[in-house]
C-alpha cells in the first residue's frame, strides 16, 4: 500500500512539474480553477484550449482527462455528464453513447474521475479541443477542480501556439 501511495505522489508530482507544458507528442494541462454547473441541460467547459498539429494528415490524436468532481443536491443520484470535443465534434467513445456518466460515492464529496477519448483523421493545422460536464439530474449541482488534460498523438508533433 506504501509504494502505491508513493506512486500515486510520483505521477501527480510529474503532472504538477510539466502542466502546460510539451513534448513532441504530448501536451500536458492543468487547472486549479473550481468550476460549476447547476444546469442538467447546458454542457459547461471544464477544459478548452487549441491544439496546432504539424507533420502528418488523418493523425489520431487521444485526450485523457482527470479531475475531482462532487455533486451537491438531493435529486436522485449524484451523477455527472462528460463529453469531449475536437472541432466541435464529439470524440470517441461519445458518438456511440453521446455522454460518459460519472457516479460520486455521494453528495457533497469529492472523488476523483478520469476518462479517456479518441479522434482519428485530423489534418495539419489548429483544432479546438473542449471537455464538457453537466450535472445528470435537474436540481442537482456539479462541481469540478484540479484537473489534468493529456493530449497524446501517434505520430506528428504538436508546435506552440503563437
């Protein structure tokens, strides 16, 4: 249990170390930001940034995402809505299921969720990236903060944005 916890420190130590920071196929980001959505039907922004890709065309780019999330209220369950973005268009696994729900062990607490989504064929040039979040059940609150957003590529490079 030791050497997991140490670890776990290890990982979120890097994480902190390189946010906002690039390789040559990796973009890490960061926010300490608390952000909130008290409407089940309007999709929040919880990440948005773009991305420049160079090199190659139809390139498949992954975000994996990871936050800590609570809902407050008292309407059913306390679940959360995510979606990802590229261009405005869904990424996958979304276009099969629209959303990905996410299940806080209660109200009021925060827990930690991470999710990973996909996009192939994007072409050489700048492309809008967004994670999106909503409360499942009207009534209900969701609430984020201190998350991590890893844009991966395959091939190709990512290059500043100016």
């Amino acid at each position: 249990m030791k050497r997991i916890a140490i670890l776990v420190s290890t990982v979120c130590l890097m994480m902190v170390l390189t946010a906002d920071a690039a390789s040559a196929k990796t973009l890490f980001k960061s926010i300490t930001t608390e952000v909130s959505n008290a409407d089940a039907t309007t999709w929040e922004i919880a990440f948005a940034d773009e991305i420049k890709l160079t090199t190659y065309d139809n390139q498949c780019v992954e975000l994996r995402f990871s936050t800590e999330a609570k809902t407050d209220g008292s309407t059913l369950q306390p679940q959360i809505a995510f979606q990802a973005l590229i261009d405005g268009v869904l990424a996958n696994p979304a276009p099969a299921i629209e959303e990905i729900n996410f299940d806080p062990s209660e109200f009021g607490v925060y827990d930690t969720a991470s999710f990973s989504w996909y996009v192939c064929g994007l072409i050489v040039g700048r492309h809008d990236v967004q994670v999106l979040f909503a409360p499942v059940n009207a009534g209900n609150t969701a609430t984020l903060r201190s998350g991590t957003l890893m844009i991966e590529m395959k091939s190709g490079k990512f290059v500043p944005l100016q």
